[in-house]
C-alpha cells in the first residue's frame, strides 16, 4: 500500500481504525451487514430519530394547534409507509401528500381516523376518487372551485375540501382578487375544513415577504370567515408564534434536516448512505477515472469502485465532491458518477477493509450528515433523498 497522502483529503483524513464502531454505530452495523448480497447500494432510516424531530417540532405549538405531517414524494425518499406510520404512533393524524395516488396509498395503510390533504388538488375525472378514498383535495384555482362545487351539486352533499390561497408565492392557489370576490360563495356551496397558503422566503428571518404574506393570509382567513387556516411550513414554524395559526405543515424538520443556522443541534439526522466494494483497482501515475478522463493521478493510487450512481439518485453533478468512510479513513471520491459507478481514492486505507462487497459509508453521522454533504455540494438534502431510487434499499432502524 502506497504512504502517499492525498492533497485533497482534509486534515481529519487520519481517523484511528477504533473509531470506525463510532461512524457507524451498532444498530446502522447490524443493519447493513443483514442486507441481501445482490443490494449494492442502501440507506439506513431512524425512525427513533423521526419520532423525536417530531415531537421537537411540536413543542413550538399550542396546545390548540395541529401539527401535520408533509409525507409526500414517498416523505422525502424516507419511505411513506413507515414514515407514517411512526408517526400516527407518536400521536400524528393529519398528513399532507402530493397526488391522488400517494393519498390511495397512505389511506390503505393507516387506520380510518386520519385526516389526508392532497396538495395537487383535483382534476376532472378524479371526483369519484378523492370521494371514496376519504381525501381531501386543496383546490387551487378557481377551476378546481367549480368542478368540487359541481360534483357537490351532483352528489347532493357539501363535500370537505382545503383551499389553497397565494399569497405571494406565485405557484399554485387562487389570487387574493379571486378570494375577495368568490371567497364568501365558496364557504357556501363547499365544506372548507382549511385554507392554506405558502411562503416564499421564511429561510430568511427579516425577509419582507414574510410579513407582506402573513398579512395578506390575516385578510385572507377573515373574507372566509370562521376557518382555520395554515399557513407555516418547516421554516415559518420558527419565525414567531404568529405564523402558526391553527396547523403547520413540517416536511424536512421531521427528516432531520436544519431550520436554521441559530437552531442546528436541535433536531437529529435520520438518514445515511452506504454503498457496496464492487472492484479494487491499482492505478499509476497519469491514468485516468472515468467518463471524461476528468481526474488524472498524479499518482501511484489504490481506488475502490462503489455500486450507486446517478440511476440510483446520486446525481451525476456530485462528481468529485465528497467522501466515503472506511476502515477509520476518510476518503475522496475521484472522477465522474456513472449511471451505476462511483469511484473513491483508498490509497490510505489498510488492505484488510478492502474486500469487494464490503460497505463502505458515504455519510457519517453525526460529523458528516446528508445535509452536510448535500450543502457543499449547493443544493438540498431532501433533493437528494428524493432522488433514491428503487435499487437504493431502505433499511429501518428504530420501532
């Protein structure tokens, strides 16, 4: 094995081998090592960490307030199913999804007594659905107004319905023109259990569209009368009790991932990411890795080839950015993501780890999170998870 140190590794590169138990801790071990030998790639979900994010979120509310769950895109790529259930044990009866389909799917698994809002509304044909499947849509235009309103008439019943109101996000909702103006008929002819809306900026504390939209949500909630409103995801939850209102709407605070920069700590990391030793390669100086020829060693190198790539979610804009964990080192990834392939430079790692079909972890929580790496890379930590497809195994920890 060469002595070489890479340049591009930080100084922490020298992990001592004992605290590899601490990268990954027993439970995320035991895991891992029950996989089938055919997964190549996996995430580990703690869903003990799920349940107390949950609850550090709710201790932001009033006892009146509801806290509702934001489980849509499979809750993030962490699995909907047992997302959800964990939390319906922890007390959760509300739950938000995007689509029809998610809302058929969530209602299937969870008892009768929970609340589903669909936040992409409704679209023709979809009535009958939404009606049997007990799930309530989030009208956003005044399109979908008319055809609720229609299959109302038709069914002879005030149907339940949220509607979802803009008020300076300008993506999905009726205008406030549309609200002054219709707003009072619609309390009439549909059965509003809520009216929501969305913010634009509540990640930037003293950002003025978040008080110019929290007061047209206040004009908003009094043309419609006696309803309760939402209005506060994640990031609004923190800016003050006055956000709030009747129910909130966390989505990336129940997976982990910061609310702010003043309250990082509070919430724990529910996810890492593992892959599997596909090949060990000897390569010298002036070879080149992968599609591109993009890296070049200026080196005699050891390099390990790893089963998850862009097919998988691990988009192929992450190329030579971040690092794996293996055998107490800390590890470089080295040319371009392929659809199946990742490559890492493990020249400094002793022989003995470096076995094909050995894991090898490319978060380490709680030093090197999901959201640590999704950050250096500029984009989202939930983007990422979302992306984790069907070959990447999802392995629950935690009741």
């Amino acid at each position: 094995m060469s002595g070489n140190v890479n340049p591009s590794v930080p100084n922490d590169n020298n992990i001592e081998n004992k605290m590899q138990l601490k990268v990954i801790n027993n439970d995320i071990k035991v895991a891992i090592e029950n996989i089938e030998p055919q997964i190549l790639a996996a995430v580990t979900i703690n869903l003990n960490a799920l349940a107390h994010n949950y609850h550090t979120v709710k201790q932001e509310l009033n006892d009146d307030m509801v806290l509702a769950a934001v489980v849509k895109a499979n809750a993030y790529g962490f699995g909907m199913v047992p997302v959800s259930r964990r939390l319906y044990r922890e007390g959760c009866r509300q739950f938000f999804v995007a689509t029809v389909d998610e809302g058929i799917n969530l209602r299937k698994q969870l008892p009768r007594d929970i609340d589903i809002f669909v936040l992409g509304g409704l679209f023709s044909g979809c009535e009958k659905m939404l009606l049997d499947w007990n799930l309530l849509p989030v009208l956003n235009s005044m399109h979908q107004v008319k055809l609720w309103t229609d299959y109302s008439k038709n069914t002879q019943k005030k149907l339940a319905a949220a509607i979802h109101v803009d008020t300076g996000m300008c993506r999905n909702g009726i205008s406030l023109e549309e609200v002054d103006k219709y707003g009072q008929d619609i309390s009439k002819t549909i059965n509003l259990q809520l009216v929501i809306s969305h913010m634009a900026c509540a990640d930037t504390l003293n950002h003025y569209m978040n008080e110019l939209q929290l007061q047209k949500f206040k004009h908003v909630l009094k043309v419609f009368g006696n309803v309760k409103g939402s209005f506060s995801a994640t990031n609004g939850i923190f800016l003050g009790k006055e956000y709030l209102f009747d129910m909130v709407r966390p989505g990336k605070s129940l997976y982990g991932f910061s609310i702010r920069e003043d309250r990082v700590g509070s919430l724990e990391p529910v996810m890492d990411i593992f892959a599997r030793i596909t090949q060990i390669n000897e390569i010298n100086a002036g070879d080149t890795i992968g599609y591109g020829a993009t890296f070049t060693a200026s080196r005699s190198m050891k390099t390990i080839t790893l089963g998850i790539g862009y097919a998988d979610g691990f988009m192929r804009k992450f190329s030579g950015f971040g690092y794996g964990f293996i055998g107490g080192k800390k590890v470089s990834a080295v040319g371009r993501i392929s659809m199946d392939y990742m490559v890492l430079d493990a020249t400094d790692v002793d022989d003995s780890f470096l076995n094909e079909g050995n894991w090898v972890a490319l978060t380490r929580t709680p030093d090197y999170t999901l959201e640590k790496w999704a950050l250096e890379l500029e984009t989202l930590p939930h983007e990422v998870a979302c992306r984790f497809g069907e070959r990447v195994k999802r392995v629950y920890i935690g009741e």
